[in-house]
C-alpha cells in the first residue's frame, strides 16, 4: 500500500469490511503504514458487532498513537 497505484495516484477512501482487526497481528504493518501517508485517507472499518468495532478501534487507536506519538488526535470515530 505504499506505492502508486496503476494510474498515479493514492486510494481516496480504504475500507475493511469485517476485518477483526483485534484479532490478527497482521494488521499492524498495514495500519502501520497508512499511518505514514503524507495525506490523510480515510479508513472504514466494519464490524459484526460493537464489541469488534470496540476492540477494533482500540488496536487502531494503539497502533496510531505508538506509529505516531506526537499525534494527539487518532482521528477514530465510532457511530454512536
């Protein structure tokens, strides 16, 4: 996800649907990386129920404040 893509340009939008974000390690080189993008892209994540959507954004919200420590704001937002 840190390249070009095929016409030029970056993604506008990123969407995981169900990921279970909480539940595999391999998301933290992606969330990681997205992190790193000098634009911001916005991240949609989906979850079966509000306990994943919790548990998914606490992994978000920990990965983002240890990529970027001087980022006071996550930038996570949940739909209640």
């Amino acid at each position: 996800i840190s390249t070009l893509d095929e016409n030029g340009g970056l993604p506008t939008l990123v969407m995981a649907f169900n990921a279970g974000i909480w539940g595999y390690n391999e998301w933290v080189p992606t969330l990681e990386a997205l992190c790193r993008w000098k634009h911001a892209v916005p991240f949609v994540v989906t979850a079966y129920t509000i306990e994943e959507a919790e548990d998914d954004a606490e992994v978000m919200e920990t990965t983002i404040l240890s990529t970027s420590p001087s980022n006071t704001s996550t930038g996570i937002h949940d739909s209640k």
